[in-house]
C-alpha cells in the first residue's frame, strides 16, 4: 500500500518532534481527507476543479466561509476555540470579546516580548515563526543534500533573479510550515538591511504533508514574496545574505507586509533599504496555514545540533520521510527561538 492510499485511509499518521521534551507527537491535520481527496482524485479526473480550488478566487473564498463568519458569544466560545486549537488566550494582546470571527483569532498579536524569549548572542539566527520546522542544504556532497524534494531552487527565488540564484547556490535552508492553530505573524530571523524585496505570483496549493508529497515543490508554485536581507551591516547578525521566502497557501488570501520595530506599534511596509531588527513582526498571513523558506550562503551559518539531529531521525513517522524517501522530520519551535548561528 502506497503512501497516498495508507494517508487516505488513516492508517498512516504525521509526527513531529517536540524540541522542548524531545518527545514525538501525532499531528491532528485540518481536514486531511478533504484535502487529500483533492489531491488524488480530483486531480487526477477533474483538473479543472482542481485549479479552480487551488486559485486565488477560490483561497479568499474558502477563507471567507472558514473565518469571517461571526462568532456567538464571543467571550465565551473564543475560549473553547482556543483550547481545541491549544492555544493560549492569556498571550494575546487583546481580550476574548475582541475575537468576534475566527480571523480575528488566527491573525492574533501575542505578547511576544514576554512570551517569546530571544537568545541574547547577537550572531543567533531565530525562527521566524510558530512552526514546525526541517532544516536542509543545498550543497550535493552534505548529508543533509535534498535534491528538489520540498522546492526548486531556482523557481523559488524567480528565474530571472541571477544575483540572488548565484548568491544562495549550495547554500543551506530551513522550511517552517505553519498549521492553522499557529500565530500567524512572520518575525525576521536576522538583523540586517533590505537589499531587495518582490512577488511572484503563483497558485494556492495546500501545505498539508500529504499535499506536498503529492504536489511536486509546491512552495516554488504557490504566491510568494521574497525578502532579500544583508546582515553583513552595522548592527546586523554578520551571516552573509539571507532570502526570506514567504509562500501563500489555500486560504491564504495575502502576505501583508507589516514590520514594527516596537511591539506591533506603526507597523510600515517593508522596502528597499529598511533595517529589521531581528525577531521584530515583519509580515501576516490572512489567515490559514502557510510556509516559511529560509536560505542561507554556503559556509555562513551553521544549525543548531537539536535540529540537524532530528531531520534524521528515523523512528518517527512522517509522511516527508516516507514521500521523498529518506529521513525528513520536522521539530516544533517557537518564534523567535534560536536556530542557528553565524558560523565560526
């Protein structure tokens, strides 16, 4: 039985790794069935229903129906929404009664600054998000070597950008997929300057493993903007050149870019030459789940060991592994918690 039939029939679960305990936890995915049953089917004998759910009219539909819809009672109800998701209402910024539709909850701001603790070396690299993350490289002869399994490098960053092609070649890289509970702001993972920031316009596929798997490099098709930061500034994180590569996904009607240097005070649109500050609120998705790409210069950092050693792990069962065919396994982290350093 092949991966997509033992996925579709529940047989086979998605697992992580908790970074905190090290322990390996079932992922409950949001509507796995319906979203593999696009996948397969629908793909396969219906192409047309396929684009059409996988476009842009089709997100901001879905969105609409899934989180503008009004909640009742929402002082109440928020609370049992936010256990089922696990998440924690006692972080965000604003009360219960101000959560009186499901976007307004999934595009929560949290007190980062008292629950998102940043390591104080200022050559760490931070993970840009609530996710679940794997961490990779580029270059061929690394272990870690994942030759167009989540991305197509160069479709990633746009093929007519030959400055940034060359720039990142044989680099390293670490995917963060947000799911749809997560706390739906994007933080930058470094401090430096920005060089250069586009869009490229794309479809919507799911983020869903067993969609990925199915849906060749689904995160170099989907929407996406690309920031392009030079940390090797005064004040900067000094590891080279980091592109942050922010991808769309069903249901993900935009990436608003919103950096604060401040809390989430006089958020600004991030543009050429603008400094972020690292693990400051640099973006949004609205709403849904969605992906983070992060690529690094060959030679300019180094991950932390945690997280190289559980890419690899074997004893747990994750449909990436068993999809590209080797170890690929993702750890759960935290925004703005370390992932890595300027190498030495």
């Amino acid at each position: 039985m092949n991966l997509m039939k033992k996925a579709w029939s529940g047989s086979f679960p998605h697992q992580y790794i908790q970074r905190k305990t090290g322990g390996i936890k079932d992922e409950a995915l949001v509507g796995d069935l319906a979203v593999l049953g696009l996948y397969s089917t629908a793909r396969e004998k219906a192409g047309w229903l396929f684009n059409a759910l996988t476009s842009a009219r089709a997100s901001r539909v879905l969105g609409f129906c899934n989180y503008d819809l009004p909640i009742l009672n929402p002082g109440r109800n928020v609370r049992v929404l936010a256990e089922k998701m696990g998440a924690d209402l006692d972080e965000c910024v604003d009360p219960p009664e101000y959560f009186t539709n499901a976007r307004r909850f999934f595009e929560r701001k949290i007190k980062y600054w008292q629950t998102r603790p940043m390591p104080e070396d200022p050559r760490a690299i931070v993970s840009p998000a609530d996710a679940r993350v794997i961490v990779g490289s580029l270059e061929e002869h690394s272990h870690l070597y994942l030759k167009e399994s989540l991305f197509g490098f160069e479709d990633l960053l746009g093929l007519d950008k030959p400055e940034w092609l060359k720039a990142f070649q044989g680099g390293d890289f670490a995917v963060f997929r947000l799911t749809p509970d997560k706390y739906h702001y994007n933080h930058s993972p470094a401090a430096g300057e920005v060089v250069d920031i586009y869009e490229i316009h794309g479809a919507y596929h799911s983020c869903n493993p067993g969609a990925v798997i199915m849906e060749a490099t689904p995160y170099s098709k989907n929407k996406r903007a690309v920031t392009i930061i030079d940390t090797d500034v005064p004040g900067g994180t000094q590891v080279g050149l980091v592109a942050m590569i922010e991808v769309a996904a069903m249901m993900i009607g935009d990436i608003v870019q919103c950096y604060s240097s401040g809390e989430y005070d006089s958020p600004q649109e991030v543009e050429q030459g603008l400094f972020l500050e690292r693990g400051q609120p640099k973006s949004l998705y609205r709403p849904g789940s969605s992906t983070d790409v992060i690529l690094f210069q060959k030679g300019r950092m180094q991950f932390c060991g945690d997280l190289l050693q559980n890419t690899l792990r074997t004893d747990v069962q994750s449909r990436f592994s068993q999809g590209f065919g080797r170890a690929m396994v993702e750890t759960e982290v935290l925004v703005r918690e370390q992932i890595g350093c300027a190498a030495s």
